[in-house]
C-alpha cells in the first residue's frame, strides 16, 4: 500500500512506535485554570505587600515611595505569601471535573465577580483626600489614557488585593467536589426545565400586567374613600 509500512513479524510489529496521543481537552483546561490562579495569587500577594507598605508609609510631594523600614517588611511578606501559596496553595487551585456543569460553573464566577468588583470599587473610594491612601493631588503616578485621567494611588493596591483574594477563595470554594458536583447537577436538571413557548411567554406577561393594572386601581379608590373618611374621624396621620 502506497508508503505504508506493513509489519510483516511480530518483532517487526513490536518495533512500530504508536503516535504521540494529544493531550486531553480536561488536562488543558485543569493546567489553564491552574496557571491562571497561580499567577493571580502572587498578583494578590504581592498587592497585600505594597498595602502593608503604605500602611506604615506616608508618600509626599517630594517622595512618592520612600525607602524606610516598611519596604523591607513588605518584602517579607511577600516572600512568605509566594510560598504559602506555591507549597500550601497550588494543589486546591486545579479545575474540578473541567467540562463539566460550563454555565453554571461560569455563571457563579460572574456573579460573584460582579460583587467582588463592586467591593473593591467600594474601597477604591473609601479615602478622602487627606488621607495617605489618597496620595495627594496627582497620587503616585498621573497619566492621561486613552482621554481619561488615570491617577494611582496607594488604595489601588488594597482593592486589587481585596478583589483577588475574595475570586482565589471563589475558585478554590467552587472547585471543591460537592460544590463543583452541585453546579454540575444544577446546569444537567436545567437542561429538562420544559420552557413555555413564545406564545405562552406573552400570554402569561399580558395576564400579569393587567392584574397588576386592576389591584393598582382597585388600591388607589379604596385609598382614595377612606382616606377623608379616616381624616374625619382623626384617624391616623
């Protein structure tokens, strides 16, 4: 057969070397998910340090970031965080059952990422501007992007920090067996919700609206006669 090689003994089969098979899609996405946790949680590491640097360090004017005492304790911290999370972290960071229950798994991380960012956003804004965390009129570093004045200051860092935290122990809490087996039963029992058709979907709407009209109508008369009435008597306000 045309450049094809027949194994003609078994010695000769046994000598054929198998094609390399291609690695499976659930041990690429468990290693993306990994990487992309990892780096986030030195990410977070890392803006936990710069926080507890400006917590004992006031910049000014003159010196945005000063060389003091507080920088080497930020170091440190960093140093213990990175390997907390290479030795301790890095095994709870992995993708359970990958493939498995995608929307509902991706819908719990946005939903909860919304409310992460909104927390951060939060605390973005919680310094006044006198505060250290404010950093002044022009913070740490003012640039003007893409037509938007973008200012960094030292509560950047904190924010960062808080969202980065709270979407790692998101991961780490939805990946655990019984949550990850909940998200995936939840999408599977979704999939045989009966849906009403577009008929019955207006159907139903035009049935709520007018008994929301009606009830609205019915409450503003009652309302409407007993209120003299009530104010007759001296009742209420």
């Amino acid at each position: 057969m045309g450049g094809m090689k027949v194994a003609e003994s078994e010695e000769d089969f046994e000598r054929v070397e198998p094609r390399p098979e291609p690695a499976a899609p659930i041990a690429v996405s468990d290693a993306r998910f990994r990487g992309v946790a990892m780096i986030s949680a030195l990410v977070a590491g890392l803006c936990v340090a710069t926080s507890v640097y400006f917590l004992g360090t006031t910049p000014t004017a003159e010196t945005k970031i000063p060389v003091n005492a507080w920088m080497g304790v930020a170091g440190a911290v960093f140093l213990v965080l990175a390997w907390l999370t290479v030795t301790k972290l890095a095994p709870k960071l992995g993708y359970t059952k990958g493939g498995q229950g995608r929307w509902a798994r991706l819908s719990a991380y946005v939903g909860l990422a919304i409310m992460a960012a909104f927390g951060a956003v939060a605390l973005h804004n919680v310094p006044t501007h006198g505060s250290k965390w404010w950093g002044g009129d022009l913070g740490l570093w003012s640039k003007r992007l893409l037509g938007v004045n973008f200012t960094l200051r030292p509560v950047f860092f904190a924010a960062v920090a808080f969202f980065l935290v709270s979407m790692i122990g998101v991961h780490v809490f939805l990946n655990r067996p019984r949550a990850a087996e909940f998200l995936i039963e939840t999408q599977g029992e979704m999939k045989r919700v009966s849906w009403p058709t577009r008929r019955e979907w207006i159907g139903s709407t035009i049935v709520v609206l007018v008994l929301v009209m009606i009830l609205s109508f019915f409450l503003f008369g009652v309302d409407s006669l007993l209120s003299p009435l009530l104010q007759s008597w001296r009742i209420g306000f």
